[in-house]
C-alpha cells in the first residue's frame, strides 16, 4: 500500500480503472487499485472516489494529484497512517471471511478483480 503520513492526515495513492460494472478497491501487489462505476469526464470518476473513501475512513478525502490521471492521490484529513492501513486490511479481511474466494478486494460482494 502507498501511504504516505504528513502533519494534514494521510496520502493515499492510487490507480484508477473507469467505467466498471462496479464500485471496488482492490489491491494489486502493493498498489491500491479502484473500479470506478463512472466515466473519465467532467470530475465524475474523482467525484465517486472522494465519496466512496470519504465513507471507508469516516473521515473527510480530497483529491489532492492527478484529476485529470488514472493515477491519483488522496488526502484523508486527520488520518493516521497506521488507522488507514488498519481500515483497509480489516475491510479487506471482512471481504475475505464473507467470500468463498481467496480474493484481495473491497466490494460489497467480495468478488474477484481483473488485472490491468
């Protein structure tokens, strides 16, 4: 995971994938991979993702780099490093226990994600 704490909260990097049939993060090595459900234009895709972060952490998310980019990175304000990896490996670990599939991804229904 790419995390990067500063005196603000926590950086968060990632690489976006549009237009999927659903919302997800995945992890893909040590790199955070989102599904995005919208399209790459007018601020939808960065709009999605805010929201769907801001949600995840309980905490307020800006895009901070790359809205015009696949690869992004995020501000959760207040955030320590430590409690947004904490998040993501026991959001990932509840996906994992709720799944029949050994799978390393954030969705509702725990499934599979497609490689770049």
């Amino acid at each position: 995971m790419k995390l990067t704490e500063t005196e603000d909260g926590t950086v968060i990097e990632v690489f976006v994938k549009p237009n999927q049939p659903k919302f997800k993060i995945a992890f893909d090595c040590d790199e955070i991979v989102v599904y995005s459900t919208q399209e790459p234009v007018k601020g939808k895709v960065n709009k999605e993702i805010v929201k769907e972060f801001s949600r995840l952490f309980r905490a307020e998310v800006e895009l901070i780099s790359g809205s015009a980019s696949k690869q992004k990175k995020l501000m959760a304000k207040g955030l320590k490093k430590n409690e947004a990896e904490r998040v993501l490996q026991g959001t990932i670990r509840q996906s994992l226990s709720t799944s029949p599939s050994k799978d390393r991804s954030i969705n509702d229904e725990g499934s599979k994600h497609a490689k770049r």
